[in-house]
C-alpha cells in the first residue's frame, strides 16, 4: 500500500509540475503579447506634436508624460525596453518633435539621440536692452516688444533683483551676455528668464564678498562694469581702466565717460561733439559727479571683475589710441598731450 501511494504521489507531482510549466508558457506569452502590443504606435494615424522632456525627469516620470500625452500605449513597457537597451537614465532633457505615429524604438531612439527642437542665439558683452531686443528679433527668438515687455512689466525671483528701481529699464546690466540654446517655443519670459539666472550663475558669493569688502553694493559693481565694458577692448586695459575711475571716484573727480554719452545717444558715435557732452540727463558722466543712476549695458564677466578688482595705478585718464588700446596718463598735462599725439 504504500508504494502504491508513493507511485500515486509521483504521478501527481508530474502533473503539478506540468500545470506549472503550462501557467509559466502561458504567462511568458501574455508578457511577450505585452511587450509586443507596448511597442505598436499609439495612434498610426496621428501627426506631429511638441514633447518636453523636464530636466532631472526619471525614465518612468518620461514614460508617464508620454503615455499620458497619448504618445505611447504604455509607460511600464517603455520603462522595461528603456532598462533593457540599456538608455534607462540617460534619456536628455530638451523639446522634442514626436509623433504617436512612431513605434516605441523610434521615440526611444529620438529621446537618446533625436537633437531637440531648439533655437541659439548670442548677446555680445556690452550690449543694452535695446540692442538686445533687436538681436532677439532678428534671430526669431521672440519680438523686440514682447521682450522688453517682460524687461519691464516680468514678474523674477533673483536676490540681486531687490530693491532695483521700476521702469522699462530696470533690468539693465543683469541680462548676462552669453550664447544661449532655448526651446523653440520659449517666450520672452522665459528667455529673460534664462538670461538673470545666468547672471546669478556668474556672479558667485565670492563676487558678493568682494564687493561688501569694497564697500561698494552689487548693483554699483555692475554700473561700474558696465561702464568698463564699453569703454575697453583689450583685455588688459579693463582693470587699469578700472582703476583710473576709482581714483577719479575718491578724489570727487566727474568720470566723463563718453560711453555714458553715447548710452543717452542711443548710437555709439567715433567721436562726441561738446554739445553731446552737454545733454542733461544723469546719466552724463561729463555733467555729475559719481556714477550714473543704472548700468549701461551687460558686462561680461571679464569686466565685473575688473570693477572688483581694479589696478591700483596713479592714473586719473585714459584715451583710446585707435587700435583698441588705451593710453594712460596722471596728470592733465599728460593727458593733452597723448591726444594731440593720437586724436589732434
């Protein structure tokens, strides 16, 4: 009896094994149907739309917005392909042109390698508001006057934004020169946007130490390197440069820089006649002591450090040569004659 109910025991065990080999074949099919099916166009009929992929955004959180944007038929199969060909993580933040229309491996394929849907442009240093509105146009970035809107009217979280003055203006000096990519959908407000965070970028904590160590505020460092910005062209010139307006600041001198003039102007003359450096406006150098009510235009990096770190020189003048350079003299004297030696 008791090998019969071992015999009877063996043969049930083989068919308990074969139900379960029977279950898994069954389930290995249904999981391979789908991840078939997972891998089919949302919708072949479907055209192109904008998809953006958030910077930081996990594999899973894409797969989310593209089966929600009706993209993909299902997230959990482009997490699983995602794992499987090896791009789970590596997927690039940017705006992309996909379509439901494409297969899973194509999307995949797009998001890792695809270029995203983006537009450049470039701000040199020392260019103001205006100027830079018009490259912004002109590039097809956004209008000159949608710009300028957010300029003035944009609502900005910046610490180095407090306590500026209102006006179309007032963000003058902070719209960090720089080439930028954006997506091409970005507005002006994002493109202001991305410009102060820029700033913020460049001007460290180790620039906000310098200046406190000066004693000069955040917003007189960019006035005063934006003036620089204008005013020079080599390199080297800018902390020397830099160096005769801080002579001329504490000995109450008036800066007279023409760059200041040429800012009320709205034009970059070669030269200003007297009665350019007569127009009142307070941001003539030429006319009030101390530095103008805003900066001038975007200083580079180059420049605001000039302005935290000038050259201690005797200079009180300087005069552009005509090649770009400067030349430098301390007294009055020698100040007329370099320009009779390289204007008169």
């Amino acid at each position: 009896m008791a090998k019969r109910r071992k015999k009877r025991g063996g043969r049930g065990g083989l068919l308990l094994l074969l139900l379960i080999i029977l279950i898994a074949a069954g389930g290995f099919a249904g999981y391979r149907s789908f991840l078939g099916k997972g891998q089919l166009p949302a919708d072949p009929a479907a055209g192109s739309v904008s998809f953006t992929v958030p910077a930081g955004a996990s594999t899973s959180s894409i797969g989310r917005l593209l089966e929600e944007q009706g993209l993909i038929r299902s997230s959990k199969v482009f997490k699983i392909m995602s794992k499987k060909a090896g791009y789970d993580g590596k997927y690039q933040a940017g705006e992309y042109q996909l379509s439901a229309a494409m297969p899973l491996d194509e999307i995949m394929h797009t998001l890792l390698h695809g270029k995203a849907d983006t537009k450049r442009f470039t701000i040199p240093e020392g260019y103001d508001i205006r100027r830079t509105a018009e490259a912004l146009e002109a590039a097809s970035i956004c209008t000159a006057d949608a710009f300028r809107k957010e300029v003035a009217e944009g609502s900005f979280d910046h610490w180095f934004l407090e306590g500026l003055p209102a006006g179309a203006d007032r963000l003058e000096g902070y719209l960090f020169p720089e080439t930028y990519e954006v997506y091409a959908s970005a507005s002006a407000h994002d493109v202001v946007e991305r410009m102060l965070a820029q700033f913020e970028k460049v001007f460290t904590d180790e620039y906000r130490s310098r200046a406190a160590e000066i004693g000069m505020s955040v917003q007189d460092v960019i006035i005063l390197a934006s003036i620089i910005e204008r005013e020079a062209v080599v390199q080297e010139d800018r902390p020397v440069i830099a160096g005769v307006f801080y002579n001329r600041l504490e000995r109450g001198m008036l800066l007279q820089s023409c760059a200041t003039v040429q800012y009320i102007l709205g034009e970059q003359k070669a030269r200003l006649t007297n009665a350019d450096t007569q127009i009142e406006s307070p941001y003539n150098t030429y006319l009030h002591e101390g530095l103008p009510p805003g900066p001038i235009c975007s200083p580079g990096e180059l420049s605001i450090r000039a302005a935290l770190w000038p050259e201690e020189t005797d200079y009180l003048y300087f005069l552009a040569k005509g090649d770009g350079s400067h030349v430098f003299s301390r007294t009055h004297e020698e100040h007329l004659a370099n320009k009779a030696k390289y204007i008169d």
